[in-house]
C-alpha cells in the first residue's frame, strides 16, 4: 500500500468514530459507485457466515488488472512474481529474500509444517486454533504437542514454552487467534517469540493482523529483521477480499525463506499475482473493508448484548460467542432459517463463531438469532 496501514490507523478517526454503530439503520447502504467499487456479494440464502471471508471485493481495481493480463494465462508465472515478492517485501521492511510467495497463507502453513516437524518430530500448539498446519504434519508422521487455552482463552504461552524440548522442531501461534479472535498482549508475545526462538522455530500465523485495532501493536517480522529463527504468514484472502484468488505469503530470514522456497508446491498464478499487486496499492478499498468489518461486527455485539450472550473482544472478521448450547444443534436451528454459521471448536462446543458479511447479511442474521433465543 501507498499509505501504510499504521500511518492510516494513526490519522483516521474510524475506530473511535464508529465505535457507537449499533445497527444497520445507522450504518446505511452502500452507493452505487461503492456497489461498482468495491464489489459486494450479492444477497443469496443460505447466508455463508462460517468461514470468515470478506462480502467485499475483488474491487474494481483488482478486477481490472487481472482483465488487462489475462493474456498471460498461457505463462507460467515465475517469470512474473519478481514485482510482487518486492512489494511485498517493501511492505514488511525486508529484502526481497525474506519473502515466499504461496498459493493462500494455508499453503505456507502445510509447507512449514512438513519442512520443521517430521517423523517422530514435534510441534506445539495451542487449542483450538487453526489447523492447517498440525493437520497436515500429522499426515506426514509428525506429533502435536497440544496445550490447551488458559481460563482467559488465550495461548498459554507459559505453559507452551515448559514444554519447549528437543524434539519440539516449532511452535505455532494464531495472533489474532482463530476461532477465537483474541490478541495476545503485545509486549508479552514478542518476549515469547524472542525466547522461544532461541530454542526452536516459532510460527506466527498473521491471517488477521489487519484487523488489529492498535495501530502500534507489533508484527513478529520486527524478530525476523533481527535474525531470529521466526516465520510469519500473511494472506491477502481477508482484509483484501481475495479468498478465492488464493495468494499469500511468508516472511523469514533468506535461508529459511530459501528452504521454505524449495518445498512450494502450487506455486501462485498470473492471475493471482497482477490482483496482489493492484490490491496492496488499492488504499481505498483497504479503507472500505476495514471500516465496513467494524460496523458489521458492532452490529453483532449489539445483538449480542441484547440477548445477554457471553462473547470474545474481537480483532478479527468474525465474533466467538457463548451459545449455551451445542453449537451443532444451533447450526440446525440458523440453517433452518436460511443461514451457515461456523463449525464447532472443541472443547468449547458450545461457543460459535460467526463471520462478518455485508450488512444486510448481518442484519438478517441477528434477526434469526433473536428469534432463536427468544
């Protein structure tokens, strides 16, 4: 992006500003030109609110750029991901060779996973949290080391790093973590990483660090300008609205990245590539889908509220909430009524996770769920 995502945050008055919307009402609907813009899905049921992807998007930058090279479909696209990789790179303060472009932020999981942590090795992680990666090396003969959430529902970093031993080849962090959408103190997580990463790999899954209200609040690339033996994962499937493109990438010092390199088995496309590169430059739509996730996830909470339902303090795309029941009969319940809501998380059975959608899309599921629980 031209203007950094902090440099934004500083200046903008939006969190403060919508802090009081509470319904669609106050919220209005979108303009024509933002219709043209910035791309929302349109209104179908069943309303699909259970895998956290952005309503909004490719934007009409994006769409564009991926029209105006679409002759390079007959090329591989190796030959193209120079420009990316660099401003990517740009982006996160490193040189071109701390960067591995991925298929989605999941292929660098499943690559990571199988890179550090085979046969009889070990990684650890916190549950629930999001799988991919330990899901994947277990298919390759690897064992997860699972600690389970602290009374607060956060990593228990403490008890994570007690189990840190020699077979333990990397630790695995979701900050914001998923389903949970919960942030680790900032100061308390970079002295984590630092530690830990003396002892071994640690993995740190970024998906949602967009969404992190604190425009101070650190990535762990700041450990990997420093040599550590830190990975981060970045995707542009969220805040840029490109689930479906499936680009993503890592960050790590150049002979991990070199490694990780090595091991890319889809490789991005040449499509994917020219909408990464008119995304990061696409400000505006950055703006539009921040702003829009908060007036949407307020709207939640408010729901929420109204029915005295327990939930999580969010820095995500979606709202982890107490469902006093299982969450797979709620699931029936919200299906029946035309909407997707997310899959259970065990051991929390009875918590369910709702994504953010368009407006009117929140606005019909908090119809629902008041009628549900009334």
């Amino acid at each position: 992006m031209s203007l950094s995502r902090r440099e934004w945050l500083k200046s903008a008055s939006l969190f403060s500003g919508l802090a009081v919307l509470t319904g669609a009402a106050s919220i209005g609907k979108l303009s024509a030109e933002e219709v043209r813009k910035f791309n929302p899905r349109p209104f179908n049921t069943p309303v699909r609110l259970g895998s956290n992807e952005n309503p909004y998007g490719p934007s009409a930058i994006v769409r564009k750029a991926m029209l105006d090279n679409f002759d390079l479909g007959c090329r591989y696209p190796w030959a193209y991901n120079g420009p990316l990789r660099e401003m990517v790179a740009k982006r996160e303060g490193v040189s071109p060779d701390h960067i591995v472009l991925v298929a989605g932020s999941t292929e660098g999981l499943k690559i990571t996973g199988i890179t550090f942590a085979g046969k009889g090795e070990e990684i650890i992680s916190g549950l629930p949290t999001f799988l991919s990666m330990m899901e994947y090396a277990k298919i390759w003969g690897a064992d997860i080391n699972w600690v389970p959430l602290d009374k607060n529902m956060d990593y228990d970093l403490e008890e994570i790093e007690k189990r840190v031993s020699p077979k333990t080849k990397l630790v695995f962090l979701c900050n914001p973590n998923n389903p949970t959408g919960k942030l680790l103190p900032a100061q308390k997580v970079m002295d984590f990483c630092d530690k830990v990463s003396e002892k071994t790999m640690v993995f740190s899954d970024e998906a949602y660090y967009d969404y992190i209200e604190d425009p101070n609040y650190p990535s762990m690339v700041e450990l990997v300008k420093k040599g550590k033996n830190v990975i981060v994962s970045r995707t542009l499937s969220k805040v840029y609205g490109l689930a479906g493109i499936r680009l993503g990438y890592l960050v790590a010092k150049p002979e991990i990245a070199a490694k990780l390199n090595d091991r890319v088995v889809a490789n991005t496309n040449v499509m994917a590539i020219e909408a990464g590169k008119a995304a990061l430059k696409d400000d505006e739509f950055y703006r539009f889908s921040l702003q829009k996730n908060l007036e949407a996830r307020k709207m939640i909470e408010s729901t929420l509220d109204q029915l005295g339902l327990e939930y999580l303090p969010s820095q995500a795309n979606f709202v982890f909430f107490h469902a006093k029941q299982d969450v797979r009969k709620l699931a029936e319940k919200m299906s029946a009524k035309g909407i997707i809501i997310g899959r259970p998380f065990p051991p929390f059975d009875d918590w369910c996770r709702i994504s953010t959608g368009t407006i009117e899309e929140v606005a019909f599921f908090n119809k629902a769920l008041m009628e549900t629980f009334a």
